[in-house]
C-alpha cells in the first residue's frame, strides 16, 4: 500500500481568541499572562500559534491605553520567544456585535453619543463595531430589493405558522394583541377591537421538507392603523411553547386586506440575567467604547433602568419563554412575540467586498498585522453578526450594477465573489512583499447545510450570504497554507468528504492543510470533558494523510485564570493529548 508521504508528518498548532480569553478571565490580561498562554502552548508541542482579531476588535490593538502595552506585538514576541510561529487569524466580516439573529444589540431608545462608533438598525443599536463601517453604512451587505417590497396596506392579519399539522389546544381567548407605530417600543397600545379566528391545515415551503402541511392559526379581521411598526402577541394556553414550534424565519406571518405577505423579521428578545452580566463583563474590559461611554455605562450599571429600556424596546418578549429548542421558536403558554414590519436593510456590521473602499481598508489592517512582525495571516471568513437570513443579503448598488439580472442569487454570488478573490490576491502580494505568509479558512458550511441544529440560528449565519467563496482558487494560485473550520456543522460522513475535497486540493498545491479541532472556548471549559479531541484525532487527524497539522481552538477552552492570578493548562487536556504521542503528532 502506497502511504501518502503528509501522514507522517503531522504537526500541532494553537489559537487564542483573546476576547474569549478576556470575557473568562473577567479582567484584562497581563504580559506575564500572555506568556503563560505561550509556555502552556508550547509544553503541549504547538510549533504556531494564532491570534485571533475581528475587524471590530482593531480599535483594543490601535488603542495600547487599554492593555497598557501594545498587545498584538507583545503576542507575537512571546510567542517567538517560546518557539511558535505566530499568526493572525483575521477576520474582515466580523464588523459587529449583532451576535446570531439578535444578541448584542441594545434598544433604540438607548444614547446616541458622539465620537464612538455603532450602527443604526432598524431593530437596535449595534455596538463593538469597526468604525470605517460605522462611518461608511452603504458598505454594509445590503438587503435584495425583493425582498424589502412592501405592498402597502394595513396588517389586517397574524398569522402563526407550526412546523407540522399536528392540532394544538390554542383559541382564540389565549392571545392578546399590543401594537406601536415605533419601534422603540413607545406609544404601546392594547389592541381592542374585532378579531377572528381560524384554525387550519395548510401548505408551506418550510424546513425540513418542501411539501410540508403545516397548523396555521390566524388572528385576522384586524383593524390597525396602517402605520403600525410593530406588533405584540401574548399567547396565556395551557400548553407550552414546545407544542407550536417552528424557525424563527417562518413562524409568523403579517398579511394585508389582499391577503398578501408583509416584509417583517422577530423583534429582538429581552435580554436575560445571564446576558446582562455578560455585558456588564464586556463593559468593565473596556474594550468597547460605547458601552463604557459615560452616557450608557450608567444604563448598563442600572439593572432596573436597562430592563425598562430593553421591555420598551422589545415589547415584553421573552428570550425565555418564547425561545423553544431545538427550532428556534414557539408560542404557548406565556409566551410573548413582537414582529416588525419590514426587514433589516443592511447585514450590520458586514461590509461588502465589492468596494475598493472596503477592500484597501482590509489591506491597511494586514499592513498594521505586519508592523507588529507576524509570521502570516490567515484570513477567516465565519463571523458572529447573523441576520435571520444571510442569503438576503449582497446585493449592493455596485453588484446590481453588473448583473443582467438585479434580483439573480448566483450572479450577485459571482460578482461579490470576484470581488473578495481580489482581495486576497491583493493581500497575498502585500504580505508576501513583507515576507509573510497568507493563509485561509475554507468553512464546512461552503460544502453544506449546518446538518447539527435544525433552527435557523446557524443555519443563516456564520458566513456572510451571496459571495462566491472561490476555495479552490485561493488553494491553487494565491495562499501558502489552508485551514479547514466547521467540524462542528457537519456528521462524520458529511466532514469526511469534505476533509477529503480541502485536503486533495492542499495537496495537488503542494501546500499545508490545518484542521481546526471542532470545539471552542465558548463550548468548552477547563474541566473538560474533551471527548471531541479524542475524537478527532483517533477518528480523523492521525488517519488522515492529507492533514499537516492539528490546530488546539481554543485556549479559552483549555485554560483559565486562577485565584493566583496566573493562567493553568488543563491537565487532563495535555494528558489526552500524550496519549496520542507517536502517532504522527509532535506532541
């Protein structure tokens, strides 16, 4: 049997997303911190590390006041001085904190202060954000004009859609109706007039089968103002919301007196307890300037203040109780959905490749990359601003310009493709002009759908919609290494083929394959268990001849700060580890 001379071969690497790092330790992190991150690194055998930076992350490395040293450059030192390539992981879609379909935004009845950077949605203020987008919102991916058509007309019907035909012990008494023609969530009205009620079996073209029959309760012969923004519907069955579930794209439906379909997206939910203290964390590190601007930190500090804020806003929906999983959403007993009429114009946050604009801002940030003597930079395309649906979005005024067709998803996903493939040739020449290497992440999702959760949460997300992402392209002719990410998207026969599909290609170019171990800080803790590494490296890793190097995602999963202040390695991490010692891995 012939063995591919790559088995043999195998290295071990790691990545550090430091705001992860950061969030955990609930502090900043000091130079002797950075460099136990590295010496642990190194004791499990990484020969490179990297460093992850979103563009909205740049203004905490420009800004050295907040570490109180230049912390990329110090990364990229330390590292060096314990035997580690170093890279950065950079990621040019990551424009925001519009954090998966809703988290991360605050209420548009939130200030609006001067000098730091956010963006105005039409459900919340982003913050975080990078402040070239910020300054330039036509950049951002832009909505398909269809799909913001609006044929005019008051909402004279709600409609809930259930994922299947199963009756449902819901009436008519069970729901109450608010209404605001703002959507700040002022000028709340209780909805006192006729309503009908209809309870029926339908079709709808919704996951996961395309000749699905659905439950459908409509709530109609409404007489609303025609200038409404939002509606509230509260739902008091004796049944709960795991009874009437369905994604959060296809739950509910407005329609006018021609029964046609109004444009409309989920309002934001309430914010939780839990998701309060986490952005009180996020304010106190600093990293932010909106949140520690002396007009909104107050707000944030003020739990009472914030959560009138945020239930003005949001009109009393619960992140809770009308958040079913797996789906994504369900109505039931206490129960509160708020949906706005209309969509989301722009992918917040995300920026469009199609402007040289946008593409030289990205350059100047690899220039920033490379004053600070980093090894490579590999470039990752995954984000965590999702819209509910990202494959709306890309259509922006210079992509319609080029198209025969303005409305065509292959031909705005051409364009837009093109586009981004310039930019990385663009960066391949200026970093290789340093004398540093260009690398990138090809993503499970380029293959498939997210086959692991079936709500839209991931399944729209993640990668940003209608750009061609020329893999293939980028392995033959532009980049010097590649990095498979999205293990965790995919079922062990989907992930095998396309491990096969990136490796062959790295292969025929003559260049290193990265896998990234399927599990981040985010997932992980410092007590394990780290089934999935066992896992991966049994299973696919040491088997696989293609794989050059098994890359540890990410520190804030194996380590953490004690009470001493320093950072610890987990043990039993770098125990699983030495027990595939001899195995192709130099660990």
């Amino acid at each position: 049997m012939t063995v591919n001379k790559r088995q043999n071969d195998k290295k071990l690497g790691s990545t550090t997303d430091f705001l992860d790092d950061l969030y955990k330790s609930g502090r900043w992190l000091s130079k002797e911190n950075l460099d136990e991150i590295m010496e642990y690194c190194a004791s499990l055998g990484s020969k490179r590390h990297q460093w992850v930076i979103g563009l909205c992350q740049m203004p905490m490395y420009e800004n050295t006041s907040l570490a109180g040293f230049d912390l990329l450059e110090y990364a990229c030192e330390s590292a060096h001085r314990h035997g580690m390539r170093f890279d950065v992981i950079f990621k040019p879609f990551e424009g925001g904190r519009y954090r998966l379909a809703y988290r991360g935004s605050f209420p548009l009845n939130f200030p609006r202060p001067e000098g730091v950077p956010f963006i105005v949605g039409k459900k919340g203020l982003i913050s975080g954000v990078d402040p070239f987008a910020a300054k330039n919102p036509q950049m951002q991916h832009a909505l398909r004009p269809q799909d913001a058509y609006d044929p005019g007309g008051a909402v004279k019907a709600i409609r809930f859609i259930k994922k299947d035909a199963d009756p449902v012990n819901i009436g008519p008494e069970d729901f109450t109706i608010w209404f605001s023609n703002s959507l700040t969530g002022e000028n709340i009205q209780k909805y006192e007039g006729p309503v009908s009620f209809q309870n029926t079996v339908q079709y709808r073209p919704i996951p996961p089968y395309s000749d699905l029959s659905c439950r459908v309760l409509e709530l109609g012969s409404l007489e609303l103002p025609e200038d409404v923004a939002v509606v509230k519907v509260r739902c008091d069955a004796h049944s709960g919301p795991e009874s009437f579930q369905n994604t959060e794209d296809s739950l509910v439906e407005l329609v006018n007196e021609e029964g046609h379909s109004l444009p409309s997206e989920l309002m934001p939910p309430t914010i939780p307890e839990k998701g309060l203290e986490r952005l009180r964390r996020a304010a106190r590190s600093g990293v932010d300037p909106y949140m520690t601007h002396p007009a909104v930190k107050p707000l944030i500090d003020d739990t009472e203040e914030f959560s009138e804020r945020f239930r003005k806003m949001n009109l009393f929906r619960s992140s809770d109780s009308s958040r079913a999983r797996p789906l994504g959403c369900g109505i039931g007993r206490g129960s509160e959905i708020a949906v706005m009429r209309g969509r989301e114009t722009f992918h917040p946050g995300v920026l469009n490749p199609i402007y040289p604009q946008v593409r030289e801002h990205w350059l100047n940030t690899l220039r920033f990359f490379t004053e600070r003597n980093v090894d490579g930079v590999n470039i990752r395309i995954a984000n965590h601003s999702s819209p509910l649906e990202r494959r709306s979005y890309g259509f922006n005024e210079p992509t319609r310009a080029q198209m025969d067709n303005e409305g065509n998803y292959e031909e705005a996903e051409r364009i837009n493709g093109r586009a981004y493939t310039q930019f990385l040739e663009d960066a391949a020449e200026l970093l290789h002009s340093f004398k540093k290497e260009l690398g990138v992440h090809v993503h499970g999702l380029h293959f498939a759908m997210n086959e692991r959760i079936t709500g839209p949460r991931h399944q729209s997300g993640i990668i940003p919609g209608n750009i061609g992402w020329e893999w293939r392209k980028w392995i033959s002719d532009i980049v010097d290494f590649a990095e498979f990410r999205g293990a965790f998207f995919l079922r062990p026969v989907s992930l095998a083929r396309v491990v096969d599909r990136i490796g062959m290609a790295a292969r025929d170019a003559k260049i290193p394959f990265i896998y990234q171990s399927s599990r981040g800080g985010g997932v992980v803790s410092f007590e394990g268990p780290f089934s999935h590494l066992d896992w991966e490296l049994k299973n696919v890793v040491s088997s696989h001849p293609d794989i050059t190097e098994y890359n540890l995602y990410e520190t804030a999963g194996f380590m953490r700060l004690n009470d001493d202040g320093h950072i610890e390695g987990s043990g039993e991490f770098a125990e699983l580890l030495r027990k595939h010692t001899g195995k192709g891995l130099s660990v």
